[in-house]
C-alpha cells in the first residue's frame, strides 16, 4: 500500500483545507438515490449477490477521486493511499449485531467477487472485528436494508482527524418503475467538497446503469 504526500505548498486546496481543518473543522452528509434496475438484473441472470457488486462499485469510484482517499500518514502529514480497500458491515440474524470485514479491493469484478464470498465465509461470526489485521488503507461501508431513508448522518466525535468518508446503503425503494438504492455520503470539509461529491454521485451512476461493462 503506497501513501502519496501531498505537497502543501502547491497544493490548490491548501487554503481550503486549513480552514475546514483548523477553524472551522466539520463534516457533511448528502443522501442520493442511485438507479440499480439493470443491476439487479443482471446480478439475478447471473445468480449473483447484490451487496458485494453495490461495495464494488462504491469502491471502484472511490479508487477513482483521490479526495476519497485521504487521510494522515503516521507522521500526521496529510496525503492518500494509492488503493484503498473497502470495510464493510455484516449482519448476523442470530445475535443481531453486525460484524465489520474488509477485502482487497480489485479492478476486476470477478476476482473481488471470489475474494469478497471467501472472507465473509471465513469472518462473519459476530465479532465486531473478526480479521486479526486491517490495513490502515480501508474506508468504511455499512449497510441498512431495513430502512429506506431519506437522509442520513454519522456524528463521528474525534479530534477532526479522520478524514476518509464514509458510505451508508439503504434499503432499496420502486420509483416510477425503477428500483432505486439510496445512499449516504460522509465527508470531511477539509479534503472533499460538493464539486468531488457530485462527481462521485455522477461516476457511481454511471457505473451502476452501464453495469454489463464490468459484470464479465
């Protein structure tokens, strides 16, 4: 996993950054809906499920806008990680609690498949973090398909340092003959603003109606 520094001096954003960062340090939350009728489709012809294709393609685009990369190294030096591997939330009917798993992250839909049906058959056991190691290169999913909400917000209390975003899936809902997905996006002001977000929402759209490009 490579970590990439940002240059502050020439960084454009440096202004911005500093001060969303040090005066007025604060998050955002946008909930989208995303249009997944084709998707689920061909995820059925292929008997295939649907909420690792949904991680996929969150990942793919995050993999894409290095603004949904970024965080602080050791050294508390601002930059983003190369490839960023997603974590993701498993529920356990039994005890009702949910396990949080992470997989590779691949460029190919099949592979990240395979690897994704490997770990939860290993891992989901109810413990909140089942695998030994997590990389510091992860980004949190969570999933709440009993809830087809409308807007949705995360109050993460820290010291303003955790900058990745953060993705709630919600439960999916038929709109004019579409099924629709709705999604929650958290990000941090200092690194992301509603420009990187719009073209996030933009790409993942795209991604989810053109799916038989990358459904293999």
């Amino acid at each position: 996993m490579k970590f990439i520094e940002i240059q502050m001096e020439q960084w454009p954003r440096k202004a911005h950054y500093e001060h969303y960062k040090n005066n007025i340090p604060c998050s955002y939350s946008i909930t989208v809906d995303i249009d997944i009728t084709n998707l689920l489709i061909r995820l059925k012809e292929r008997g295939m499920k649907s909420y690792p294709a949904q991680v996929f393609m969150i990942s793919s685009v995050v993999n894409q806008l290095p603004e949904f990369r970024m965080t602080m190294n050791s050294d508390q030096r601002l930059g983003y990680w190369e490839v960023i591997d997603p974590m993701y939330t498993v529920f356990d009917p039994i005890t009702e609690t949910f396990s949080a798993v992470w997989t590779k992250y691949d460029s190919c839909y099949n592979t990240f498949y395979s690897a994704y049906l490997q770990d939860t058959a290993q891992y989901t056991c109810g413990g909140l973090f089942p695998q030994e190691y997590i990389p510091p290169n992860t980004f949190n999913i969570s999933s709440v398909p009993w809830l087809d909400f409308t807007a949705f917000n995360i109050n993460v209390f820290s010291d303003g340092n955790y900058l990745l975003p953060i993705f709630t899936i919600g439960k999916y809902k038929k709109e004019n003959g579409k099924i629709m997905m709705p999604l929650a996006i958290q990000c941090h002001h200092a690194v992301c603003d509603g420009y990187h977000v719009g073209k996030f929402v933009e790409t993942l759209r795209e991604m989810a109606i053109n799916c038989d490009k990358w459904l293999l």
